[in-house]
C-alpha cells in the first residue's frame, strides 16, 4: 500500500511540483493550502508523513506543528525558507522530526522523508524502552524493575511513557498536558506533581533521592537515561 503525505504548504506550483515528483516516487499526496485545513485533514484521515512549511496565509506553521503533536506522534518534516536557525531549532522543539530549508532540491525531501519513515517503522517495532534495570514495555503497558512488574495506574503509566520517549529533555507541566491530549486523563485534574510522586515510590530506588525522573526547579522534569 502506497504511504500518504499530507502537504501543507500554500505556494501551489511547489505543492504541484513535490506532489508530482513524490508520486512518481509512489507516494499519494494530499495537499492543504492553509494550516487550519491541514490540521482539520489530519484529524479525519489516515497520513503517514506530514511535509509542513512555516509561512502560512493564516497560522503559523510552528502553531501546526504544536497543534498536530498534541494529537498525534506522525512524523513531520518542516520546509522553511526563513533564515533563522531558531525557527528551526523551535520546531524541533514541538516535536518535528526534521527540517528542510528552501529551496530545496526535490530528492533531498525524498530522501529525508524515506529516512523518517524508516526511523518510524522501526520504531513501531520496538515497544519496548530499555534503562538499565528498568524496562517500560509501550505494548503491554507494562514496567518492570529488575525483571519485577511495578504496580502503576493506567495513568501513571501514560505519564511514565511520555517522559521516558522524551528522555534527557526537560519537559514542562504544560508540555506534559499537550502530550498527554490522547489520552483519557480525568485524573489528571489534579497536580502532575502528585502522580510524579506516586511513579517515583514505585520505579525510584530512594524515591526521596530520585534518580530517573528529576524535578528542574522553575522548568518541569526530564528523564534520565539511567543504565544501572
């Protein structure tokens, strides 16, 4: 079955020109002129890849980009013409997986985009993260310490996941929430701070000294790559 890519970009004889060469290339392109419509699409039909400019006529491309990383984990691959490197490095930041600036040459996004896809169906692969003695199995839901499954709330355990497939950046409460979106989290009214608690006296050697899931005064929390 032939991969789908949503295109968001609003310059149409660019939008022509990739949808022709990556069709040729046996993709099927969608394409979105503005990037409420992209977001829309996205929500109501099954993309592999989302291809997203910057310069949009009515919301900004990074806004897109947050938008679609609050709903959903499909890779995206930015088009910028903006010669910032911080644009970039935002991007990133929300959740894109790369960035190509413009112009561009048409095989360079080909390639891009089959490196992405490839990193993502091995991804996929893999449900399972690994930190030394700590393993977090993403298919069963389940995490074991020292090969012994801790007793984690459904909850606690989409908490733990977010924060280990984000590991060694320092996330936010905030950023917590908008990856979180997806889930069913009606517990989550209450403070992170608590369910952090919670997962730290179940997966910490010394929950009071903890060493995976660290507090970043002022910033939120980050993940350490603990190999014990």
């Amino acid at each position: 079955m032939a991969e789908r890519i949503l295109l968001i970009e609003d310059d149409p004889r660019l939008a022509e020109m990739v949808k022709s060469y990556l069709g040729e290339a046996g993709f099927l392109v969608t394409i979105a002129a503005r990037g409420e419509a992209g977001v829309a699409m996205l929500a109501r039909e099954p993309f592999d890849t989302v291809v997203l400019d910057l310069m949009l006529p009515d919301i900004d491309g990074l806004e897109v980009c947050r938008r679609i990383r609050a709903q959903s984990r499909i890779p995206i691959l930015m088009l910028t013409a903006r010669g910032d490197a911080m644009d970039r490095v935002v991007g990133l930041e929300l959740g894109a997986d790369d960035y190509l600036p413009k112009p561009f040459e048409p095989r360079e996004l080909l390639a891009r985009l089959r490196a992405i896809l490839r990193r993502t169906k091995s991804d996929e692969r893999s449900d399972k993260l690994q930190f030394g003695r700590l393993e977090i199995d993403a298919g069963a839901r389940v995490a074991t310490l020292n090969g012994e499954p801790r007793p984690l709330t459904g909850h606690q355990f989409s908490l733990l996941l977010v924060l280990a497939r984000h590991a060694g950046r320092v996330l936010s409460r905030d950023t917590i929430m908008d990856l979180l979106k997806n889930e069913r989290l009606e517990a989550f009214d209450r403070s992170i701070d608590v369910h952090i608690s919670r997962i730290r006296a179940t997966i910490e050697d010394d929950p009071k000294h903890p060493r995976r899931v660290i507090t970043v005064r002022g910033a939120g929390y980050v993940f350490a790559r603990v190999q014990d």
